[in-house]
C-alpha cells in the first residue's frame, strides 16, 4: 500500500482534501564580492624594485663572468701587432679547449724560466696556439713560414715572416706530445717561446684560459671570439 492511500485510511480524508504542504528553505544570502584595491604607484617603491632587480642581475652576471674569464696582463710586446705591452685582457677559462690560432694565457714554471719574469710583473705569459698534441712542425725555409702537418700554417696576424735565424727547434721539426701544445708569439723575433729550451713544449694544464677580449686601452677594445 502506498503512503497516499495510507494517509486517506488514517485520516479519513479523500485525496482532495488532504492540506497541501509547502516546504520553503532559506537559501544563504550571497555576499557581495570586495571591490579590489585600486593599487597606489608609489615611486620611491617602484625605485627599489628595479633597483634590487637590476642588481641581482648584475651581480649574477659578474659571477658567471668571473668564473667564466679573467683579466690578465700582457707583459712585454711578444704578441705584436695584435696585443702590445702593458694591456690588458679577458682571459676565457670556463670549458676550454686549445685550439691552433688562439691567443692563451699560460702560467709556465717560473722556476724553469725564471730569467724572462721581471719582478713585481705577472708570472703568466701570452702567446699563440700554433700546434696541438700529435702535430708535426717544420720550418719552410721557402716561404719563412711554419708547416703543420706539411701545410702552410695560417699564420695572417703577422706583420713580417720569420727568418730562418728564428725558426729555433723548427728547423729539424718537431711532434707535439701528447697534453701539450706548441706556443708562440707573434713578434718571432722577440718572442721566447716552445722554439726555447726554456719553455719548449707547453702542458695544457699551464693554460689558463683563451684570450677573448682586449679591455684596456678603453678606446682600443676588440672582442676576438668565445
């Protein structure tokens, strides 16, 4: 039996005299939504955010910089005509591999060659990169240049050739050992480099890093590559 007819039993009514029943529920009144603040441009304020910003970006970039490359000085004028005596450079030691035409910084054994360090200067030397390990380099007395692997070495940066009274171990060639490169500097006739007993073959672990930038004199900045 359903509910319908159980209530016309109990109560006697008829279905159209049962009482209607209305249920009403009171729903929560939705609060109105806060009007955003309209913000104030406060100057002072905005300042220090760009402020602060701006420094740590500067900051980050120094450090990267810093760990990335270094300032050094160039001692004599061995790398004339493209870096001269007293400037100063951006030496790039971050993931560096030697490379032959690159410009390096190197720190030899000081002990070793202790007669062209002058006291109270850098104890690195700048020179270039002219052989890897492995290479052969001979003398071309032809062409007063040096032969890598028996092709004329690009050699584009110097002013004058090299005489043959400069050539130095290059004369009777050598092979570049394993970890170590084959340095010199651009003024043949000046430079001391591994054509010298004093220096001869170069470690890779003396390099320091590859020279990528000329800082000092300001107006003769030059950027040579990464």
């Amino acid at each position: 039996m359903d509910r319908k007819k159980r209530a016309i039993e109990i109560t006697g009514l008829q279905d159209s005299e049962l009482p209607e029943v209305q249920v009403t529920v009171a729903l929560p009144a939705e609060k109105p939504k806060p009007k955003a603040k309209k913000k104030k441009f406060n100057p002072a304020r905005e300042l220090y955010d760009w402020v602060q910003t701006a420094t740590r970006a500067i900051a980050f970039f120094v450090t990267l910089f810093a760990l990335a490359a270094v300032p050094y000085l160039v001692p004599g004028a061995t790398m004339q005509e493209v870096l001269d005596n007293n400037e100063i450079v951006m030496a790039r030691r971050l993931l560096y591999s030697p490379a032959r035409g690159d410009m390096v910084v190197f720190r030899p054994d000081p002990a070793e060659i202790e007669e062209i360090f002058v006291e109270g200067r850098e104890d690195t030397l700048v020179k270039r990169v002219i052989g890897l390990q492995g290479d052969v380099l001979r003398y071309d007395e032809e062409s007063q240049a040096v032969l890598v692997n028996g092709e004329l070495a690009d050699e584009s940066f110097l002013r004058f050739p090299m005489p043959a009274d400069y050539a130095g171990n290059l004369i009777e060639g050598v092979t570049v050992p394993d970890g170590h490169v084959y340095l010199m500097g651009d003024f043949r006739e000046l430079s001391i480099d591994s054509r010298n007993p004093e220096i001869g073959f170069v470690d890779t672990r003396e390099i320091i890093g590859k020279v990528i930038l000329r800082v000092y004199p300001l107006r003769e900045m030059v950027y040579f590559g990464w």
